[in-house]
C-alpha cells in the first residue's frame, strides 16, 4: 500500500468514528427520561363532631343463640347461612319419635287420672268415699296434669322456632348430629335497624350538656354518603378501663347497602345545619402550603388516565393554623390530589408518575 492510500483509509476511519459518535450523542438526547415520581393526599373536609369525630362498630339491632332444651338428633335444618326468617318459623327440628312415645304415656295417665277426680267429686259429695280418698285422687291428678304437661312442652321443644323476624347469622352445626341440650344451633340477628355504639371521654361528655339534634355515620367503603342516627342510650358509669361512657345510636337499615355487625363508622354530630356547615373545613399540612410572590399556593395534579398525571400550580387561601394544619379557605376542593412530597422539584405543566 502506498503512503498515500494509508493517509487515505486513515482518514475515512477517523471519519467514521465523528460520524458514529455524534449518532450515539443524537440518541442520548432524544431517549425518554424517567418520570419523577410524587406523592400525593386526596383532600377531605374535616368535621367536628363534639370536639372529634368518634369511630362506631355495627351491630345488630337483636341478637339470639339459639339452642334447643333437650338432647337430640337433628333432622330436619333446612336454613342456611344468610337466610331471612319471619318470627315463630322453625329452623330445625329434633327426632320426636321418643317424645311422642312419653306424651301418649302422661296423656293416657292424665285422661284417667282426670277421669277418677271428676268421679270422685261426686262420690265425696254423696259421702260414697272418704275425703282422704278423694284427696288421694285430687293429688294423682295433680301429679299427671304436670307429667303431661311437661310430656307436651318436651315435644315441642323438638322443634326450635325463630323469636323475632331477622338474618341467620351463623349455623354452628349440620343436620343429623346429636346434640345436647342448651348447645347453641343457629345464631340470629335482626337486622332492621343497625345500632352503633361509640365511646365518649370524659372531658366531651362534661361538655355536651344535652344530647345533639343530629348525628350521622359514614362508612368507609361507601365515600360520603350519610345516615341519619338516632340516640338509643347513654351510660352514665364509665368503663373501669378506658374511663369512657359508651352510647348508643341506631339507624334504619338502609335500602341497597349491606351493613353488617363488625363493619366500622365514623360518627359526627352537629347542633343544627348552619353550624355543620361552619365546621365543614379542608386542612392540609403546613408543609405543602407553599408561597411566592404571587402568594401561596399548592401542587395538585391531574390524572391523565394512563398511569401519569400533569403538575397543576393552585393558588389557595389560607386560614389559621392548628393541630390539624393550616386552613384552605379556598383553592382546592374536596377529592382533589395534593402533592406533598418533593414540593421543589415539580413545576406547574410538568409530567410526573403517582
């Protein structure tokens, strides 16, 4: 090769290499950089009920274990877990086959036994027998009367009967076993009415004065719908532990929900309307408040609905600062998303994952 094919293929090399390098740099500036990932808080309105606001555990409005008063075999159960039943329907039953056998017995014995006393009140009357004899009679009687009484109030206790319309809460054996007297068979609950019982301190019970006119719960899982409550109690001697006095509130089991003993509320109250809505207030903490020369503001985002949400600068109003953080008399609205971490490094308009 000549010296100046060398220079020549040397400089194509060189070339290249420019070429390639720049292609690499082109790439690197045009790859996607990773979102910034945010956290963020939905913003609630934040109530005073007494001062607080009180969680509530649902229970049935009555509730029954339900057993039989004598020993058997079960044959009959035909409910179910879940099942509604009306009140005196029967649930389940017991074999009979010796109940009935003893209550032909004690009801043969008292029809005769019957049948000598009213015959031996004549008799004494026209002095055919002694009084002795009669009293004799009088207490055979007596004794078959409680024989067959007892003899029919066995054979009906084969058969265990519902006290009060409700749900069947739970089924704590099967059909065909032996059991024993006073086991429980079936749980029952009413669940027309839904009561909620809550624990008030001493320092907001001294406060309360009378009871409020209106209370209302919410369910968690049900967002912001409300139920109306009503009082049904209020303790007047405090729990030995907690020092609290527990009351209770009940409500109308409400039409297409499923409230169930166990399921937790958050119970308020307020004295009147105008005072509920007075004490409708948004805090959010102190450190997502920022400011700058147009005032304060906030960062919220929008949801883009693909996984991303974009940077939205909101201006706000706030109020007074308390335990609870400072408070937005204006800007931002229930449901909306707050940014509350990495505040310094978004900006309005600016993509971020969440």
């Amino acid at each position: 090769m000549s010296i100046q094919s060398f220079f020549k293929a040397l400089f194509l090399l060189s070339t290249l290499g420019v070429v390639a390098g720049c292609s690499e740099e082109a790439v690197d500036e045009t790859s996607e950089k990773p979102l910034r990932p945010v956290r963020v808080m939905e913003v609630v309105e934040s109530n005073n009920a007494f001062g607080k606001e009180f969680i509530a555990v649902a229970d049935a409005s009555r509730k029954a274990d339900l057993s039989f008063r004598i020993a058997g075999e079960l044959v009959e159960f035909p409910v179910n877990q879940g099942d509604k039943v009306k009140k005196g329907q029967i649930l389940s039953r017991l074999s009979d086959k010796d109940m009935q056998v003893q209550f032909r017995d004690a009801e043969a014995s008292f029809k005769k036994a019957e049948s000598d006393f009213t015959r031996g009140k004549k008799l004494v009357k026209a002095n055919t027998i002694s009084k002795a004899d009669f009293d004799q009679l009088k207490a055979q009687f007596g004794s078959a009367k409680a024989k067959f009484d007892a003899a029919k109030n066995n054979l009906a206790y084969t058969r265990l009967k519902a006290p009060f319309s409700g749900v069947i809460a739970k089924k704590h054996t099967e059909n065909f076993q032996e059991v024993n007297a006073k086991q429980v068979i079936v749980s029952l609950h009413d669940l027309s009415r839904i009561k909620l019982k809550i624990n008030i301190p001493e320092s907001v019970m001294i406060k309360s004065g009378q009871k409020p006119p209106k209370v209302i719960a919410k369910f968690e899982s049900l967002g912001d719908t409300e139920f109306d409550l009503k009082f049904e109690e209020i303790a007047t001697q405090p729990d030995e532990v907690t020092k609290t006095y527990e009351v209770t509130l009940s409500m109308k089991a409400p039409e297409g929900y499923n409230i169930l003993p166990g399921m937790t509320a958050r119970v308020r109250a307020f004295k009147d309307a105008s005072e509920r809505a007075r004490e409708a207030k948004i805090f959010l903490p102190a450190k997502v408040v920022l400011e700058d020369s147009s005032g304060n503001f906030v960062y919220t985002i929008s949801d883009n609905n693909d996984g991303t949400a974009t940077v939205v600068k909101a201006p706000v109003r706030a109020g007074k600062i308390s335990q609870s953080g400072i408070e937005i008399l204006s800007g931002v609205a229930t449901g909306d998303l707050v940014v509350t971490a990495g505040m310094s490094k978004v900006s309005d308009g600016m993509k971020v994952r969440f």
